[in-house]
C-alpha cells in the first residue's frame, strides 16, 4: 500500500511537470501579451527610423499565432510596415506613427490594377486585423501634395504620378479601425479594398483643406462596411465609395452593403458615391450626417467611362451649413450640367444607371446650389424621391433626364426659379 502510495505521488508530480512544460508554448503563445517594438530596437525618438523593429514586433506576433503591437507615446518614423493576420497595432496616447519623408521609402508596386507606391500601413489577404487606440498615424504628406500640384492630373490613378496612401485593407476580412486619429496622407487616407466585413469607429481624418486627393475614407469595392461616429476634416472626398478605375476594363466588384452614422464632415468635397463606380454600388445608408463647411453635400457621380449600375441608397437625418452644393446626382462628372444638345449615345458596360436614391428629413442652409440631378439621355435617373426635405441656397434645384418625387420639399432660391425643369425632367412634389 505505502508502494502504490507512493508510486501514485510520484506518478502525479511528473504528470504535473509533464503537464507544465506543455503549457509554456501556448504561454508564449498568449495573443494578449504584447508585441513590444522597443524590445527589437525601436527607439520611439522621431529620429531614427523605426521601420525594422516595428515590422519584428509584427511579424513575431503573426508568428506566435497573433498579439497586439503596442506602440507607446513617442514619435516613430516609419517607412512602409505590413500589418498580419490576427494582429493589431495598438498606438497609446502620446503615440504618433509618422510617415518617413524620403519619398524612396515608398517602394513601386501594382495597386488597383495600376503603378502604384507601397502605403505606409497595408494588410493583404489578411483577418482579424486592427488598428485602435487614442494615437496618431500622421502621413507627413506636404512634400507629395507640393509634387502633386506641380503635375497636371498627379491625383488621377494610372497618370504615371502615384503617391502612397496612408491605410490600405486588401483583401481582408475582419477588420476594425478604432479611436485613432488619422492624417496627413500624401494621398488617400483609408481604403478598405476588396475587403468585407470592415468596421472604422469613432476616429478623426484630418488633413489642411488645400491638400490634393486627401480623401478621408474610400472604401473601394468592399462590402459589409460601417462607419460611425468619423469627424472628416480634409482636402478631398470626406467619404467616397468606389469600385472600379475610369475605363476599366473590368471585371469590378461592386461596393454594397454600406451604412454611415452620426458622422460630421467639415472641410471636405462630401460624401460621395463614385466617381470611380466602374463596378456598380449598392445598399448604402447614411443616418444622422452633419455637414459644415464643406463644398458639396451628398454626391453620386459617375460618366460614361467609369459606372455600373448604382443604386438603393437611402440619407436619413442631414443637416447641412453652409455647403456650396447640397445635393448633386450627376452622370456627367467631373461636370454638373450636360452640354445643350446632349444626344443618346450607345449603353456600354461603362453606362452608368443611377436608380432607387431616397433622401429624407435633410435641411441645408447657406448653400450655393440646392441640388442637381441630371442623368444621361441614354440612361436616365430612375426613383429619386424627396421626403422632409429643405434647402436654402443662392440658386435652386435643376433636373434633367430624370425621375424625381417627394412630398414635403421647400427649395427656397435667392435668384432664379426654386425647380428648373430641363429635357427628360419628371419632377412631381407635393
């Protein structure tokens, strides 16, 4: 009895020993411990580049199946870095991430199809990633908007004059950006591209009002896509939804499935769908959106060299003041209006069909221009309707080949006719 007694105890402290040493892989293993930069070399000082330990600390985390990559107060010059699978770069408070200022640093690369330069932060083919925290990720982007407005059409893709964006989501599934403060981008800010299931909360875009192409967020032919409580103050589009290059040659994905909330958009052309729609956007909301400031309102854009069919969008709750344009639904971009003899031309798969567009309760004060809604004479707009909708501007509202209803809607103009009807307008308001 005391043999098997004892035989028992030592049976169970090798089976504790044995069981202890197989925990200290999933121990080192543990996805909440943090990935430190410093612990590789980072330095945190502004100064020195911080590229090599920050992408260590990345990829080691990726390598024990996924962490955290913690970025403590400190300015940390940066080249490019590539965020992994089941990661997330958190940047404390105090934290800047800040984009290298030597333009070689942004090696050439295809993106979208085009030329193209490699983003500060990326992810590819990536799940489960994130960007949170109360810290900054600054693009240093005045030296490349000095070079972009040295160059006729240097914001246009496939020009042959590409600047890096600052955040781009390709091919992902999963992702979140949250609390960050985001700016400065030499280009495009943040892009989920081809990306699903994607959730940006609670952060700040920023950039001066006279920096080219500095759109806040692009989601560009993704779907399942929130965005909420985002402050856009920028150079460009504060939100533009995209899916597909001017002349694509296709196939494009569509962006679809798209709400907006309580957002406020100050400097800044808007909230745009399109230009670039080559493969169509559909299902998009946009609730409680505040616009001050900015040079247009809502916009849905598109010409024949870049649509798709593009429509169900429903805008709930705007206010607007002081916004040039409030509204503008436009198949003639970057033009408003179409020439005075617009004739039909052939439907290709470019063709834009703008369709189902419903904007209820917004009221703007101070604009320029109220609305336009002009459709192509080979593809008129089909199912706008206007519900509780009014409109203080300068000059009022133009329709021209298109269907436009709604019940409730003042558009008071200072100068000329609150509704001008031009060729192919159906407007009936009550």
């Amino acid at each position: 009895m005391i043999r098997r007694n004892l035989y028992f105890k030592q049976s169970l402290v090798l089976l504790v020993a044995t069981a202890a040493l197989a925990a200290l892989p999933a121990m080192a293993l543990d996805s909440s411990k943090p990935c430190n930069p410093h612990t590789y070399g980072a330095k945190g000082d502004g100064v020195a580049k911080d590229t090599i330990a920050i992408q260590k600390a990345i990829d080691v985390c990726a390598q024990q199946g996924g962490g955290t990559i913690q970025l403590s107060a400190g300015t940390y010059l940066s080249a490019p870095i590539v965020l992994k699978s089941n990661t997330t770069l958190q940047l404390d408070k105090g934290a800047t991430l800040f984009g290298s200022p030597d333009h070689a640093d942004y090696p050439p690369m295809t993106m979208f199809h085009l030329p193209d330069l490699q983003p500060l932060v990326s992810a590819v083919n990536a799940s489960n990633v994130a960007i949170e925290g109360e810290g900054v990720i600054d693009g240093n982007g005045e030296s490349w908007w000095q070079m972009a407005r040295s160059i006729r059409d240097a914001g246009i893709l496939g020009t042959g004059h590409p600047r890096p964006k600052l955040i781009i989501f390709d091919h992902c599934k999963h992702v979140r950006v949250e609390g960050v403060t985001i700016q400065n981008s030499p280009m495009w800010q943040l892009v989920p591209y081809y990306s699903d299931d994607v959730v940006i909360r609670n952060i700040k875009v920023l950039a001066p009002a006279h920096s080219p192409n500095t759109d806040a967020v692009d989601p560009f032919s993704s779907s399942h896509v929130v965005i909420d409580h985002v402050l856009a103050d920028v150079g460009d589009d504060d939100i533009a939804i995209k899916s597909g290059p001017i002349n694509s040659p296709g196939p494009d994905d569509p962006s679809r499935d798209i709400t907006i909330t309580d957002c406020t958009f100050l400097h800044g052309h808007g909230l745009s769908i399109g230009s670039e729609i080559a493969g169509g956007a559909q299902n998009i909301r946009a609730e409680r959106i505040h616009f001050e400031g900015t040079d247009n309102g809502i916009r849905v854009k598109a010409n024949r060299d870049r649509g798709n069919d593009v429509g169900h969008f429903v805008f709930r709750d705007i206010d607007m003041k002081d916004v040039k344009n409030a509204l503008i639904i436009s198949e003639y971009y970057p033009k408003v209006l179409p020439p005075d003899e617009e004739a039909a031309q052939p439907v290709t798969r470019l063709t834009p069909h703008f369709h189902d567009i419903a904007i209820e309760s917004l009221t703007a004060t101070g604009s320029n221009v109220a609305a336009v809604i002009v459709g192509l004479p080979e593809s008129p707009i089909l199912g706008v309707v206007l519900h509780n909708v009014k409109i203080g501007a300068q000059h009022g509202m133009t329709v021209s080949y298109a269907d436009v209803t709604g019940t409730n809607v003042v558009v008071n103009a200072v100068e000329g006719e609150a509704i001008t009807k031009l060729v192919g307008a159906k407007v009936t308001l009550k």
